[in-house]
C-alpha cells in the first residue's frame, strides 16, 4: 500500500515576513498541482522519528509502520484520485 507522501525539513529564514511568505507560495504550489498538506510540525519530526527507530524493537517500528499506512487508508477520501508521485528529476 503507498501512500504517496513526502516529508521535508525545510530550514526557515530567519526574517519573519520571508518565512510567512515561503510558507504561502509552498501552500499555493502544492494547491495547485493538487496535494494537500496533512500535517505540519514546527520541528524536525524527521529525526525524532529516527531516533525512536534506532531506540525501539524492530517488531515495534515494523507495528508503527503498519498502523500509519492503516491510519493513512483510512482517510482517503472516496473516489479521489491519487496518483504516484516522483522525487526522480
């Protein structure tokens, strides 16, 4: 099961009014080409995440793991298209 979702950790400018207008023109591209931002976090959650991996049991990540592709099929919305996405370039 694929859920075609990407995350990034994006380092902000430390000038208020860029970050406010970085985060606009990212909200406005992904609109446009038909994502939707699922959720956000104001920390690398990325790392945190791979530091619980390398703390945690295999059998417990493989769980996580399991219950976030459930978690994700769960909330597609009926007949919405979702088509693969690539980070090829």
């Amino acid at each position: 099961m694929t859920t075609h979702l990407i995350t990034l950790v994006i380092k902000q400018p430390s000038d208020a009014q860029a970050r406010q207008l970085m985060y606009q023109e990212l909200l406005g591209l992904i609109s446009r080409y038909g994502g939707e931002v699922t959720s956000t976090a104001l920390e690398d959650e990325s790392t945190l995440c791979e530091l619980l991996e390398q703390m945690l049991p295999d059998h417990e990540v493989e769980q996580a793991r399991k219950q976030v592709l459930e978690l994700h099929a769960k909330r597609r919305r009926p007949g919405r298209l979702h088509s693969p996405a690539s980070l090829k370039v």
